[in-house]
C-alpha cells in the first residue's frame, strides 16, 4: 500500500530538475520523462520545455531529442551512462562522455 502511495506523489509532485534521469523531447510539445522506476509523458508549452532544455547545469543534450540529467549519473561506461542504483542506460558516444566528464567536474 505503501509503494502505491509513494508512486503516486511521485505523478502528482513532479520535479523534472530533481527527479528525471533523462527525458526524450517528442513531436507537439509532449516530453517523455524517465525516472528511476517510472515514465512520465508530459504536455508543455515551447517556453516551458526551452526553460527545461536551456537548464544548462542540469540537462546536457546527448542526441537530437534526448537530454540526461547530470546531477543523476552514476557511471559513464565505454558506450554507455548509467544512472544511480538503477539499471537504466543510454548510449553515448566518447565525446558526449568528455563533455560531460567536464561538466562533472566543474
């Protein structure tokens, strides 16, 4: 009952910044959030998600519509980023890794 509760403040007290492990921006507006154990689907506006995107401390863009948040990677692999005791990953080439090696440690 308790995980039930928990997963649905998750839903209802949403935090792109805090709670996303990475989000893909799709067609219209609609931006598809990943979290540790759950995926939200969210409708913004073009200043909502250019607020979201220019969050240049936070989210690094990694492929035409995908940005990880920084503050949540755990591992950067050979080939991959991997987020917190999660097992989800994305793909990454070395130099989004470098780039983002240097964000890390700034």
């Amino acid at each position: 009952m308790n995980a039930a509760l928990q997963e649905k403040n998750v839903y209802e007290d949403f935090d792109a910044r805090q709670d996303t492990l990475f989000f893909k921006v799709g067609a219209h507006g609609l931006i598809s959030f990943h979290g540790r154990n759950y995926n939200i689907k969210k409708r913004m506006s073009a200043d909502e998600r250019n607020r979201l995107i220019a969050d240049s401390t936070t989210f690094f863009r990694v492929s035409s519509d995908c940005y990880v948040n920084v503050r949540n990677i755990s591992v950067i692999g050979e080939h991959h980023i991997f987020f917190g005791d999660t097992s989800k990953r994305l793909s990454c080439s070395q130099r989004k890794q470098q780039m983002i090696r240097q964000l890390i440690d700034q």
